[in-house]
C-alpha cells in the first residue's frame, strides 16, 4: 500500500511537472513561430499566458483525478475488497448524475474546445449570437462578457452555437457617401483621395490604419442620388473609430468644396417642379356634414306641434 501510494504520488508529480513543461514550450514555440508585427498583435504575451494556464489547469486536473482514482483503487484491492460492486455502482452514479448534470458536462467539454482552439480571449470584441461585447473573463462553463451599454453578460459555452471575433486578423471601415447625381465624379473622388492622404498621415489614424484609404467607386446610382463607396483595412476593434472620423472629415472637406451630401430615399432635384400639394383639391369638410352641429340644427324643419292631451 505504502509502494502504491508513493508511486502515485512520484508519477503525479512528474507527470504534471511535464505537462508544465509541455505547455511552456509550446507558447514560445507559437511566439516565436510568427515573426511579423501582424502575429504579435493577435496573440500577445498575456493572451498566450492565459491560454496556457487554463490549458495546464485542466490537463494537470484530469492527469490528477486519473492517477489518484487509480492508486485509490488499487489500495483497496490489496485489503482484498471486492471492487466489483463498488464499480458497479460508480458507474450507475456516473449515468445518473450524466443525465442529470449533461448541460454542465457540454459547458465543460465547449470551453476546453474553445480555450484549447484560441477562439478568442480576454480583450477580445465578439458576437456570440446570444450576445455581444468585449471579453473579460473566459471560464471553462462560462464566458463573461461587457456590453455596449456597459451590461455584463454571462454567456454559458454550451450555448455558443457560432462565435464572431472582431478583434483577429484586421477590420474593415466602409463608409457610403450619397451626393446628388447631378455632381462632378472626378470632384468628388479628389476629395475623397485628399481626405484620406491627409488623415492617414496624422497620428493616431496612421498606426489605426493598416492600409490606404480607396475610393472603391458607385455601389449604387439612382436617378436622384449616387452613394460613393470608401474602405480602409483597420486595426482590429478601431473600425467604428475609423468610420467615424472619417465621416466628420469627409462632411467637412465636402463643405469646403461646395459639394451637397443628401440622404434618404429621394431629393428633389435643382430646378424641378415642386410636387402638387395632393390635398389641394380636397373641399374643406362642411359644418352640415355632422347632423348635431349648430347648422344643421338651425337648417332642419321645425316639427309640428303635438296634438294630443
């Protein structure tokens, strides 16, 4: 008993020593594996450091619950127990409390999938499905995350059917500039071409933006209106910020140049007819219409007098 207890105990210890081991190595291999600015951005020091804690966390746990559950059974048969009924009867608990506790075992099981494939981490903005925001916390059957409006949502992994991350690889920021259809093209795309040279010179748009500001061309002309299609590819999570300084810039380079931005569905074009008013030739609605005004009250017959006593 004694020879079985230290051997559990030994192989324990050096088992979780290599797993530690196993998992260090492997975080400096994947460090050192991408050498561009591009790969240390989307997986950075403290990201690769909580991966590998969680994933020697429960790797350490299984080998722990596998090496002692087996020495704990051998320890017994040598007081010459008969383990038989007392396998029997852990596995009928174990059917019992898998049936009872399966949603926790799917959390379980979705969060080693999701820690294990680095479907995103702490920082990370996301659309869960169920909800979305930034990542502050990754758990193994819950995933924490903070809201647009501040709201922090508690999301079991069990019920991620599909993860978007918005914080790997690069954004894109696309902005639809409508002006009349009537404007200079070539006006309208020097603009656009001066906006987005001067903006990605200054600072802190030139470290946001990962690429030149294009103008694609029309996405789409109507017979009022044309939208202008303009796109940079952006550090991940700055698109919105992009997008909206580049709006504030183009509305005012726009002003400066007398060129109109509209919106909505149609704009009355310079020089056309006003629309008839439809109401126009609609009489104003007459006070002998209603049977219980003054007019028509005063209008109606006089009834006759009654005869009776």
């Amino acid at each position: 008993m004694l020879l079985i207890v230290v051997i559990a105990v030994v192989l324990r210890a050096v088992v979780r020593r290599a797993i530690t081991k196993l998992i260090e190595r492997m975080n400096r291999r994947s460090g050192s594996s991408g050498g561009t600015a591009l790969s240390g951005l989307l997986v950075n020091a403290e990201r690769r450091r909580q991966r590998s804690e969680a994933i020697g966390s429960v790797l350490r746990s299984v080998a722990s619950f596998l090496i002692l559950g087996t020495a704990a059974l051998m320890v017994l048969g040598t007081f010459q127990i008969n383990l038989a009924p007392l396998l029997a009867s852990a596995g009928v608990a174990g059917v019992a409390i898998g049936f009872g506790a399966r949603n926790l075992v799917t959390d379980f099981l979705s969060g080693v999938f999701m820690i294990l494939e680095d479907q995103y981490g702490v920082g990370d903005s996301i659309d869960a499905g169920v909800a979305s925001g930034e990542v502050i916390e990754v758990g193994l059957r819950v995933t924490k995350l903070r809201g647009v409006d501040g709201e922090i949502w508690y999301v079991r992994n069990g019920e991620v059917k599909r993860i978007g991350n918005l914080s790997q690889g690069w954004s894109t920021a696309g902005v639809d500039v409508t002006v009349r259809s009537g404007e200079d093209l070539d006006k309208v795309k020097e603009t656009l071409s001066a906006v987005g040279e001067r903006m990605s010179k200054e600072e802190p748009w030139n470290e946001m933006l990962w690429g030149p500001i294009e103008t694609l061309g029309l996405d789409s002309v109507l017979l009022d209106s044309m939208v202008v299609r303009v796109s940079a590819k952006t550090m991940p999570g700055k698109s919105l910020t992009v997008e909206r300084e580049l709006r504030w810039r183009i509305k005012r380079a726009f002003d400066a140049a007398g060129i109109a931005i509209v919106g909505g569905a149609t704009v009355p074009l310079e020089g056309a007819p006003a629309a008839a008013d439809p109401t126009a030739g609609v009489a104003a609605p007459s006070a002998y219409a209603s049977t219980v005004s003054p007019q028509s009250m005063a209008a109606s017959p006089i009834p006759p007098p009654s005869t009776s006593k």
